[in-house]
C-alpha cells in the first residue's frame, strides 16, 4: 500500500495505491471520492468533466457525502455543509485505507448549532471491492439527529445497456411524480429522468452491465436507497454536466432519510456502501 498528498484540479487529494492494485482518490474538499479504478483496471465511479474545483462549490460525481441533511429536506442548504467543507486526513492503521475527518467549527455552528465528528474511512479489503464508511459521532452535551447519503456516482459506458435488480418489492416514492408505491419491476432500466427513494432491501443490488456486474451492499444503519439519474432534459440544465453526462452515470445511494437518525451525547453511528466488482461475487445472483 502507499498513499500520498496529489493535486486535482488545483485541489489538495490524497491518492491510495492499494497492494490489490485498486486506486482511489480522495479529495480533501468535501472528503470526496473522486475515482476508484479496481484492480482490473476499469474506473467504476463517474466524475463530470464539468465539474467545479474552486474548494466552494460541491463537486459533481464520485461519492459526495451528504450530511446532515438530504437534499431539501430541512434549513440548510441542498445536500448539507459537509460536502462543500475542507476535510483533514486522519492517522489510521488499517492497511488499503484513507480516512479523512470533519468536526464541528464556527462556521458549521452558525448553520447547525451541533458538535459532532465525522470520519469518512475509505477502504479497499480485498481487489476490485471499495467499502466507504461514514462514522458519525456526537461529541456535544444534547440530543441531535441528521439524515445523511453516500452519494454514488457509478460510471457506465452507456445507461441505455444497463439494468438494477433487487429492488422488486421494496416501498418506493418517485420524486419526479410525487408517488408511493411498491416496485413491480424485476429490473430498473433508465432513459428519462428517474429520481427514486426505495426501502432498502435486505440482499445486495446488482448493476449489470454488458463488460460485467457491480454488487451495492450497504448497512442496515442505512434503511433507504436512491437510485438517480437526470435524463437528457434536467442533464442539459445542469451547468456542471455535459449534455450526454446523464448517458454515463447511475447514482445509488446508502442512505438514512425518511426518519432521521437520532444520536444522544457521545454515541455514534457507522454507515456504509460497499461496491464490488469481482466477478464472482455477482455472477451468481440474477
């Protein structure tokens, strides 16, 4: 394994070469994943050659973290502060690993008065697999809660191509039709904008795509899943998408956002989203 200090963009990251032969590249703004190339080589996360590196601005693509709040859902601004922060890197022993943290200051305050620790531990255990684990810790004297995602962007060649299986039965609330239902659909395949908030299944998701298969698993601290992608027209509004971006990318989620997560005075909780890509692990599941 070796990590060092990179640029991207101008922007400080740190990348991983893990001893599997997987790479990742972690920016310090935003405590971003920007890329996970796996072991065999194929870049799994989409970035958009249009996205914004000014250490402001949320980037567009890879794992944004989005805490501690979803969306529009609440006061703060879009998807929380913690995206658009500067991390720090942490000191850890674990071997193919980054960990990167974001703790309360002046500035989060005026937004959300709480105390708290965030430790993003991005971890590689065996090759062609990425396990990202978000560590969510109360550090104040008062109750709080958040609602939180692990916003993946999953790179495609072509969405027309791909499908999501395992969603068939799960509770879902269609964003861009405002409606509840229960998904009937084996598979989920993608064209015009698809926005989606599922209760998150028991057994792991698989995308299938015509060069191989990627199995999402998260935790159960993570009880929904959001499947996204923009489609053509929302894609060609987006200032930081190219106009075909909407063609390569398919985002699911691990996330907590229909009952917020609640945290009394020094306890924490662990969520995470694992991707693997190893042909075996999703051959098998159909």
């Amino acid at each position: 394994m070796s990590l060092r200090e990179i640029t991207v963009h101008g922007q400080p990251a740190i990348e991983l070469l893990a001893a599997t032969g997987d790479q990742v590249t972690v920016a310090l703004h935003g405590g971003h994943v920007l890329s996970w190339r796996s072991a065999d080589g194929t870049e799994r996360l989409y970035l958009s050659p249009r996205a914004v590196f000014d250490s402001h601005a949320a980037i567009r693509g890879g794992v944004p973290v989005c805490f501690p709040q979803f969306n529009q859902r609440g006061p703060l601004v879009k998807h929380g502060f913690a995206r658009n922060l500067p991390w720090q890197v942490l000191p850890d022993a674990a071997p193919d690993t980054v960990v990167v943290g974001l703790t309360d200051s002046d500035q989060t305050r005026a937004a959300w008065p709480q105390r708290f620790a965030l430790r993003l531990s991005v971890h590689v255990p065996e090759a062609n697999v990425l396990r990202i684990e978000l560590q969510v810790h109360n550090t104040g004297t008062t109750p709080w809660s958040f609602t939180v995602a692990l916003h993946s962007y999953l790179q495609v060649d072509d969405l027309a191509d791909v499908h999501l299986r395992g969603l068939q039965g799960a509770a879902r609330w269609d964003a861009v039709r405002d409606e509840h239902s229960t998904e009937s659909r084996e598979a989920l395949r993608f064209g015009d904008e698809f926005d989606s908030v599922y209760a998150a299944p028991v057994h792991p998701l698989v995308l299938h795509t015509p060069t191989g298969d990627l199995q999402i698993s998260s935790s159960s601290s993570c009880p929904e899943t959001v499947v996204w992608n923009p489609g053509p027209e929302l894609c060609a509004r987006l200032a930081d998408m190219p106009a075909d971006g909407w063609r390569h990318m398919l985002c699911v989620e691990a996330a907590a956002i229909d009952t917020p997560v609640e945290l009394a005075p020094g306890t924490e909780v662990r969520l995470w989203q694992q991707l693997d890509a190893r042909p075996s692990s999703s051959s098998s599941i159909s």
